[in-house]
C-alpha cells in the first residue's frame, strides 16, 4: 500500500504546475490559482466519469456533474491563458477552449433535462 500512495502523491506532484514556470504571465499568482483549480476539476471530472461506469442508479447525475466540472475547468484554462481576460489570445489557439467549455456544460445540462 505505501507503493501506491507515493505513486499517487507523484500522480498529483506532476499535476500542479511550477511557480517558475508561470513568470511570464500578467498576475503569476492569479494564474498559479487557475491552473491548480484547473487541475482538480479535470480530476474531479475524471473521477465522476469513472464513478458513472460503475454506479448505474446515479448514472446519469454523475456524467451531468463530471461534464460541469469539465466545463468549469475549460472556464478556468480561458482565464489563465487570457490572463483574465487582460491579454489577446489568437482565435487559432483558443478555438478548443471556446467549443468545448459551452459545449460540456450543454452536455451537463441535457443529462439533467433530457435524461
């Protein structure tokens, strides 16, 4: 069992991006905050689609809260790449963020409503 824990406290260390790596940015701290939030809602979509496998009588409730999670995630990648909206990204560059993020919590929605 230790082996496991330290390979999860690896899976999580590998996750959570290096402060030096975020200098560049307008607000290096705000942007810090992002990513890790960033990060823990993709696991946390992660996980609850995993759980919609295996629990089937909240089936559909897990996949509609894992897609709100991805589509808060791809919400929180739109602030730290735009720098909260303060920087110009190249439509080009954004065009994942900007289909996918409505189009997951869309997805959210219709697992609420239509299922």
């Amino acid at each position: 069992m230790p082996k496991l824990m330290e390979q999860i406290k690896h899976t999580v260390d590998a996750t959570i991006p290096d402060k030096e790596e975020l200098t560049h940015g307008l607000h290096p701290k705000i942007d810090y905050i992002l990513l890790v939030l960033r990060n823990v809602f993709v696991a946390a979509a992660a996980i609850l689609f995993v759980l919609s496998f295996l629990i089937h009588f909240a089936q559909n409730g897990l996949k509609a809260a894992a897609y709100f999670g991805g589509g808060i995630a791809y919400i929180f990648e739109c602030l730290a790449v735009t720098d909260c909206f303060q920087t110009k990204v190249p439509h080009t560059e954004m065009f994942m963020v900007y289909c996918f993020g409505p189009l997951y919590l869309l997805m959210g929605f219709s697992y609420i409503f239509l299922h």
